[in-house]
C-alpha cells in the first residue's frame, strides 16, 4: 500500500506562497494608477513577478512525500524524483537549526537527502515498512547544524 506524506513548512513560507500573487497584484495596480509607468511596461513586469510567485507557491503548497512499494517519490512542485527503495540504506531522525525535525536518508551511491515530512515517525514506519534492509536509528541524533 502506498503512503502519502505533507512536507512541513515553515510558517513564513506558507505567507509568502499565499500573499505573493495578491502583492504582485497590487504593485501592478500601483504602477498603473498613478501613470509613471506605461501599462504595456508594467504588465510585463507584473507577468514576470506572478508568473515566479506563483512557481515559488507551487513549490511550497504542492509538495509531498510518497512511499510506494518499490520507490520513494519525492514532489516538490514541478520537480519529481524517484528513489528505488533498494538505494536507501539508513534513515536517521535528526533536528536541524534551519529545518527542525528531519529524516536524513543515506543512499547507496554516497549520497545523503534532508527531508522534512510532517508526520516524522510515520514516515519512517512507512520506509521501514517497504523497506527490509533499511537501518533505521530510533534514538534522535543531537542538534546539529544543517550542512
């Protein structure tokens, strides 16, 4: 069965995901009124804002974590990536200044991910689940600084 899982967001992110379409909205309205600014002008520098206020929202809103039985898909907006299952080696809890709670995951090719699912502990359940092999280390590391 496959498992679905929020990223946790910071507060400030999910602000300025939500509120930078309606500034974008509002400094056009601000160019336009006071007549500085030739409309054409304007509207192509407001096209441009939205069109990045509103990739920056899908980033932040749209991504999840998704344990499948063979893979661990990771979505962050437009950006997709598939892990197979049997590159994961070992998951380990952490806490980060920058991040908070985290899961860093140790893959087979010397790699190492941050991930930051809302539900920490199912996550792991979910990967240990799917996963014979992993290591999974049960006793949070200290806080560290994220590298």
């Amino acid at each position: 069965m496959d498992a679905r899982f929020e990223l946790r967001h910071s507060p400030l992110g999910r602000i300025a995901a939500i509120a930078g379409p309606t500034l974008v909205f509002l400094l056009f309205a601000g160019l336009t009124s006071h007549g500085t600014t030739p409309p054409e002008s304007a509207a192509a520098v407001m096209a441009v804002l939205l069109a990045g206020s509103m990739l920056h929202a899908w980033f932040v809103l749209g991504g999840h974590y998704e344990v499948t039985m063979s893979d661990l898909h990771i979505v962050h907006g437009p950006w997709h990536r598939r892990i197979p299952l049997g590159d994961v080696l070992a998951a380990l809890p952490l806490r980060t200044l920058d991040r908070g709670p985290v899961v860093q995951l140790r893959l087979a090719y010397g790699r190492q991910l941050l991930l930051t699912p809302l539900d920490r502990t199912a996550f792991l359940d979910a990967l240990e689940a799917h996963t014979p092999h992993l290591e999974v280390h049960a006793v949070e590391a200290a806080t560290r600084a994220a590298s």
